[in-house]
C-alpha cells in the first residue's frame, strides 16, 4: 500500500510539474514582447495614415465633381495595330497609356516607339517599349511627364499630336492625342520645371 501510495504521489507530483511547465511556457509564448507593441502601435499607425489618404481621396472627388470642368475617365477604346494595343486615342495630362501586347509571333523582335509629332518631317521620341515574340510579354503602362535634362520644360512640349511606331514589323502607326488638359490633382506635376 505503501508503495502505491508513493506511487500515487510521484504521478501527482509528475502532473503539477507537467502543468506549471506548460502554463510557463504558456506565459512566454503569449506574452507580449516589445516588438509586438512596436508592431500594433504600427497598425494603428497605418490605419491613420491610410485614413488620411481616404480623406485626400474623397476630398478630391469633392473638389472634382464641384469644378467648372469635372474629370471622368472615358471609356477604354483599345486601338490597336496587330498585336499591340493602346487604350485610348485622347489622354489628359496625368493620365497613363496603357499598352497591351496579345500573341506576338514568336520570330517578331523590335521596339515600339511613341513620339510627340513636331511636324511633317519631325518628331520627339519620348518612350521606348522592346518587345521578344519569343519570351513572355508584359502589358506596360506610363504617363507623360516633364523633365528639364529631356528638354521636356512646360506641358506645351507635350501637349498634341501623338504617333506609335513598331520597329521590326510592317504594323500600322497609332495616333494619338494629349489635350491641353491637366487631370485635378496633377497641377503641380505639369508647372514649369526650367
């Protein structure tokens, strides 16, 4: 009997050690470390930084829909030349091209070329898109900005005319236009930088 109830003793004392064990590992595992408050701190951080940006946004929809001359996006119109493809024939300033490019053969290699037209025998390359039928092909997209080492000095300079070019293939040239149109928001994008 006695060793049963030593046995008993053991078995309740090996018990309470395996529970204190696990409620101290327990502690450590959920108790919160610096670095976990560093990190909620952050959350909340964000979370009002991501409020404020909200507000910016809402605030200029506000400002949008009260002007004189509201800014909607047009619908995309996709004008393309064989495989390549840009959205839209007309953009305003702070808008972005976008250019698709669908089931390049996989022999044709070259470049597409946009250009501001200076005139009948003149223009301005301003951006430069390789395309490798062989390798996968990503849609691209970009927006015209001004640069003072490009030349590229007041939104005149980008303002009109618009032509795409795809070197290495016999494909058809895209026009296109930029207006005279900066989208709201943008303003301080398109002042003079030289």
């Amino acid at each position: 009997m006695k060793i049963i109830v030593n046995g008993n003793i053991l078995i309740v004392i090996a018990i309470a050690s395996a529970i204190t064990v696990t409620i101290a590992v327990l502690l450590v595992v959920l108790t919160p470390t610096q670095k976990d408050v560093n990190n909620k701190t952050s959350e909340f951080e964000e979370t009002n930084e991501i409020n404020s940006m909200l507000k910016k946004i809402n605030d200029d929809r506000i400002l949008n829909e009260e002007s004189e001359n509201p800014y909607y996006p047009q619908e995309r119109e996709w004008i393309s030349s064989g495989p390549f493809k840009i959205d839209r024939s007309q953009y305003y300033l702070g808008e972005k091209v976008f250019v698709n490019m669908e089931q390049i053969d996989e022999n044709t290699k070259g470049k597409m070329v946009f250009s501001k037209i200076i005139n009948d025998t003149h223009d301005y390359q301003y951006k430069t898109l390789r395309f490798d039928g062989s390798k996968y092909q990503q849609n691209h997209y970009f927006g015209f900005t001004l640069n003072e080492v490009r030349g590229l000095c007041e939104k005149d300079k980008l303002v009109g005319n618009w032509k795409v070019t795809f070197e290495g293939t016999d494909n058809e040239i895209i026009k296109f236009k930029v207006l005279d149109i900066v989208m709201p928001g943008y303003e301080k994008q398109y002042e003079p930088v030289c």
